[in-house]
C-alpha cells in the first residue's frame, strides 16, 4: 500500500499496491477484482466465520422485513442475502467491481433469491438513484475502500427514506488490551495468511493499513450525525475490532 497525501494536507489516502490504476478508486477495483475467487474463504479464515454472524447482526439492525434495501459495496452478496433472511422485501446490491457481482448473482442463483436481489454496477460516491429510494440502506466493509468518507456517507444518506435506517459495518480501531494483539494479528497474520490463500499478499497488506486512516468509531457516529442521520449509534463486536454503527434518516437531510 502507499500512503498518498491527497485533497488537503490532514487527508491521509491508502491505497492498494500492485495493481494498476491511477486514482485510489481504480486500484481498490482492481484489487477485488483480482483476490474474488478466494475472497469469501479468506473472510472466513480471517474471522473464523464470525463474519457472517456480523452482517446478520447489520442485516437485522436495519429493520428491513416486508422492505425496499440497498446494500452499497455488496461484492459477493452476503449482506443482501442476510437482509433477505431478515425479511427484506427486495435487496439491491451495488458495487463498482464488477467481478464480485458475478459471484454475487451465481450465488443468488444457488440460493433461489435471484427474483428478491439484483445487483447493479455502480460507484456508492455517485448512485444512480434518486432521493428518498431504499426503505433501508446499508454497506459492510465499504468505508475503508471509499476515496471520501463523506461523499459515500451523504450518497447512502441522501438515497435513504426519512424514517429509514442506515447500517454501516465496518472494522475499526479496538480498545485495549484488544489493540495490541489485534494490531499484530491485522499487521502480519493476515498479509501471511492472504499470501498463502491467495497468492495476493499485497491486497492483505492494504487490509489493516486502510484501517489507519478510517475514523475511530466514535468519531465515525459523528460523520453519520453530520451527513443527517439521528438517533446514531454503534456497538462493537468481534472483542471491539469491528463496529455496527446505525442511524435514522431525519427530514432534513438533503445530502
Ligand atoms: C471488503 S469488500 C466488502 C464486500 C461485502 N460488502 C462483504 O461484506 O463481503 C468491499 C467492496 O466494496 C466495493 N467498493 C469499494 N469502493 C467502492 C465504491 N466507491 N463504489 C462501489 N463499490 C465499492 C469493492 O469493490 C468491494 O466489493
């Protein structure tokens, strides 16, 4: 990864090393592009399955039974399909990695869910929805790839119903005692290990340098407060290493 001052002198950009692109949205897309095959195994490896267990626990934070969902940065589908079986009406996946939406739809496929998802390429710092579309919006492990926090966050905000819920999940910083362990555990089991399952060790050590410049979770609720969102709140899982914020839509979000 490098580290890439960018827009203002306090704006710290981590970016994927080894793949192409000139700008930090080209190379995350061209990084998914190249780790999707072993991206799902990886994820269960990396979190000892705990990862699906979190986005059920986002899923149902959304509240999306009998409702219209987006799922921003879906990749290969699995929060869409634990809104589903929390009770979503319909999910629309978007991702700009075309790729991981392939997976995506064949699992839809394998699943009997190909009439209640669709996914979509898109940019989540551009939807190509109008305002005040998804009864519920949500996105896992998106916000550290995004090349601004605060587009990402105004779009899934400004596509979202007054009333709607917005459910972001997302690693963070952990406290102590927890920060040390996991700091090495982040630094050098994971880059290994993605070496090893993927051959992609560069995209793993992009993994926890891409948590460095994230907002720590408390700060993180402000931006959600900032972009129109009330009633925000978040809670840690995973011994604080991950953090499940959510908001409501206020009307006067216009974002
Ligand atoms: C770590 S993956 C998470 C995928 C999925 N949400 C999950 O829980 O496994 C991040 C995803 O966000 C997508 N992504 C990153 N930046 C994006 C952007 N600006 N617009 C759309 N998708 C983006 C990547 O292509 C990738 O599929």
């Amino acid at each position: 990864m490098t580290p890439r001052r960018d827009r203002t002198v306090t704006e710290i950009e981590v970016v994927p090393a080894g793949v192409p692109g000139s700008t930090k949205s080209e190379r995350v897309r061209a990084m998914f592009a190249r780790i999707v095959p072993r991206y799902d195994l990886m994820n269960a490896l990396m979190t000892g399955g705990l990862d699906r267990r979190w986005r059920d626990a986002a899923a149902s934070a959304a509240v999306p039974a009998g409702r219209l969902a987006l799922d921003v940065g879906a990749g290969t589908g699995d929060l869409a399909f634990a809104l589903v079986r929390a009770g979503a009406a319909r999910v629309v996946g978007v991702d700009f990695c075309e790729e991981m939406l392939v997976v995506a739809r064949a699992k839809a496929r394998a699943l009997g869910l190909e009439r209640v998802t669709s996914f979509i390429v898109a940019d989540a710092l551009k939807l190509p929805f109008p305002d005040r579309s998804f009864d519920c919006v949500t996105s896992a492990f998106l916000l550290r790839n995004v090349a601004s926090l605060r587009d990402a966050l105004a779009e899934m905000t400004r596509t979202l119903k007054p009333g709607g819920r917005l459910v972001c999940l997302e690693i963070t910083h952990p406290p102590e005692p927890f920060a040390s362990i996991f700091g090495l555990y982040f630094r050098h089991v994971i880059p290994l290990l993605g070496t090893l399952v993927t051959g992609e060790g560069a995209a793993y050590r992009y993994l926890p340098a891409s948590l460095a410049p994230l907002p720590d979770a408390r700060r993180l609720a402000m931006l959600l407060a900032e972009a129109g969102l009330a009633d925000v709140s978040y809670r840690r899982l995973g011994l604080g290493t991950v953090a499940l914020h959510v908001g409501t839509r206020e009307d006067r979000a216009t974002a």
